[in-house]
C-alpha cells in the first residue's frame, strides 16, 4: 500500500526486518497496553496503532499467534479479524471522520511487508488530498510524537465497543426464554 509517500517508512521496512524480535508478539505479551499501543484484545486477535502511520489513525490488527501467511489463519481467527475491522472502522469514524480508508495486508517482504513473520491487516484512514498535504505536515515526528495523544482518545472507543460485543456475546450465550 504505497499509495501515500512515506519517507520515514524505508527505514522502518529496514530496521523491523533486521530484527529478530517479532513487535506483534511483543505487543501482544506487553502488560501494559498503552505503551504497546494496543488500543483492543479480542479473543484471537488485536488491534494495535501503528508506529509508523502512513496517516493519523492507522490502525493495525494482527492474530495473537505468530503466523506470518494468511493462508493459515484459522476460521476462528479470519471471523473474528473481520469482526475487528468492522470495530476499527466504526471507532475511527468517530474519532476522525475520515472520508475513506484503504485497508489491506502485505504478504512477505517483496510485498511490502514490514514485519514478514506475523499477518497484519492495515486500517489506513484517508481524507480527499491527503496524499497532497501528509507530506507537507512536516513528515514523522508530527504523527510520532502524537501517538500517545491519539492511543488516549482510541482506547476510550474501542473500550465501548469491547463492553458492546460482551453484551452482545452474553446475550447470544444465556439460553432463550421461550413464552408459551
Ligand atoms: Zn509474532
């Protein structure tokens, strides 16, 4: 997904490649979410913010277990991924109203792939000339610095989300009451 230029992500492609470490795994072990960036568990997966955001608001959601190839996500894993993007693209719109997003994964290295050995699905928020005016913003800093600005106004969301899909969930499990 190169369709924003991104400077400040070649290096990033380079180092997260060089590094032994998966930052998924890392992320997913962290006890403490907001340093992480993890903005939401689910039971398979989670959603995390992106170090190196091609825009404010990009979001990333990836399996709790190391898989680096799509093709090998369980079905529980794949359905509740799609439950997540939907979570993604409701807390994003409320948070920044974007005009559009761009949403993908980039399988292996030579696909763009930052991180190759853990699946990852792109949440990129998009606004009409963006691609024209991210650049002039003054490139990284301004979207690094407010990483942790943007995880506190995100986390609030995703936490009314999480207490909606555990209602939903409880209300699924308790047994239905049958009137005669
Ligand atoms: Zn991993």
């Amino acid at each position: 997904m190169r369709y924003i230029s991104a400077p400040w992500r070649a290096d990033y492609v380079r180092k997260a490649l060089s590094m032994k470490r998966c930052i998924f795994c890392e992320a997913m072990k962290s006890r403490d979410d907001r340093s992480a960036a993890v903005v939401y568990r689910g039971r398979r997966n989670f959603i995390l913010l992106n170090r190196y955001p091609y825009t404010p608001g990009h979001l990333l959601i990836a399996p709790k277990r190391h898989v680096a190839d799509f093709a090998e996500a369980r079905p529980d894993e794949r359905a509740e991924l799609a439950d997540l993007l939907q979570v993604a693209l409701r807390v994003l719109r409320v948070h920044c109203a974007p005009h559009g997003f761009n949403t993908g994964m980039n399988l292996g290295a030579s696909a763009g792939a930052g991180v190759a050995g853990h699946y990852h699905l792109h949440v990129v928020p998009r606004w009409t000339g963006d691609a024209n005016f991210m650049p002039l913003v003054g490139a990284t800093r301004v979207f690094i610095e407010d990483l942790d600005t943007t995880y506190q106004k995100l986390r609030p969301l995703f936490d009314v989300e999480r207490a909606r899909r555990e209602r939903a969930g409880r209300m699924k499990r308790s047994p239905a009451v049958h009137s005669r």
